[in-house]
C-alpha cells in the first residue's frame, strides 16, 4: 500500500492501484489485477520477445530500477514485474521494501538517465508530505531511510548533469493513466 502511495506522489502510475480494506477479522492491502496483462517480465525473458519499441521499454525498466532503490526492495524479480497489453510495466509485491537505511541497497544499478518529472518530484518529497500520504503506513525510521536514499538518489543525478548536462541524463517520459 505504501508504495502504490509512493508511486502515484511521485506520478509514476506503474503501481496497480491498491486499497486497504479488512478481510476475516484482519486489516490488509489488496490491489487491482491487471485487467489487460499480456506477460510477466519472466515469461517475456523465457520466450526472448522484444518489446515493440525498445526506448521505450528501457525508460519503464529505468524508473523500476530508481523507484527499487528509493524503497529499498531487495526482492524484485521478473515474477513481479507485469506487462499490459500497451507494453507498459507494472510493478507488484513490495513485501520486502521500505528498509530504515539511508544508504542506496546497491548504487550501480541506479541508471545513467532518468525521467525529468521524477527528478523534480524526489526534489520535491519531505517527511510532512511523507507523514500525510502514508497515512500511518511507514514508521519515521523508513521515512526517514527513504528521504535519506532520495537524497542520494538526487545527489547521483546531479553529479551526472554537472558531468554531462541536463539533456544527457534527463529525459521526459509519457504520463501514464
């Protein structure tokens, strides 16, 4: 729940939406089925298809790697990353995210692009905002992990814009619905 929260501050919309309702005597998340899932990243990689447009493609691949970095998950795998129909990626189970450590799980995988409107939304991200829309769902230790592996994040992105300018590293991806 936390991170379909996350995903729609940032504007990423690649999180299937996600509730929290109670169930047999217990509180839980559930979310969306994907109403027009084509593959599993596993099955695409199992049967070497291509995506039709491979830019694109990369750019939906580089912002599950920064958002993977920024939660902390150290449990992504092909299983849980689903493609629609439109080939857009969505990402699921996020059971194993939202660690308290400040430091980046593993900053080599963090891409050498990334999309313009999710720089300027990490820029944007505070613990108020944080404290509002996780509505009780984070501890102040993962938001405080969080804000401490965004500001890494934001720290790599610049450091790449004063080596190779803006339009070398940032790139503008389409708004997803």
């Amino acid at each position: 729940m936390a991170a379909y929260r996350l995903d729609r501050l940032l504007g990423l919309g690649m999180v299937p939406v996600t509730v929290i309702r109670d169930y047999n005597a217990q509180r839980g998340a559930f979310s969306w089925g994907l109403d027009n899932r084509l593959m599993t990243e596993r099955e695409r990689n199992e049967t070497g298809q291509d995506a039709p447009d491979a830019e694109a493609w990369n750019r939906q691949v580089h912002v599950v790697r920064i958002f993977d970095q920024l939660i902390f998950n150290f449990d992504r795998s092909p299983g849980n990353l689903l493609i629609d129909k439109s080939w857009k990626l969505w990402m699921t189970d996020h059971t194993h995210a939202f660690k308290v450590f400040k430091d980046l799980r593993d900053e080599e995988q963090l891409p050498q692009n990334c999309p313009r409107r999710l720089l300027a939304a990490l820029r944007r991200l505070d613990e108020p905002t944080l404290k509002t829309r996780a509505g009780g769902l984070l501890s102040m230790g993962q938001i405080e992990g969080l804000l401490g592996r965004r500001d890494r994040i934001v720290a790599h992105y610049d450091r790449l814009i004063a080596a190779h300018g803006e339009a070398a590293v940032l790139y503008d991806l389409p708004v997803r619905r």
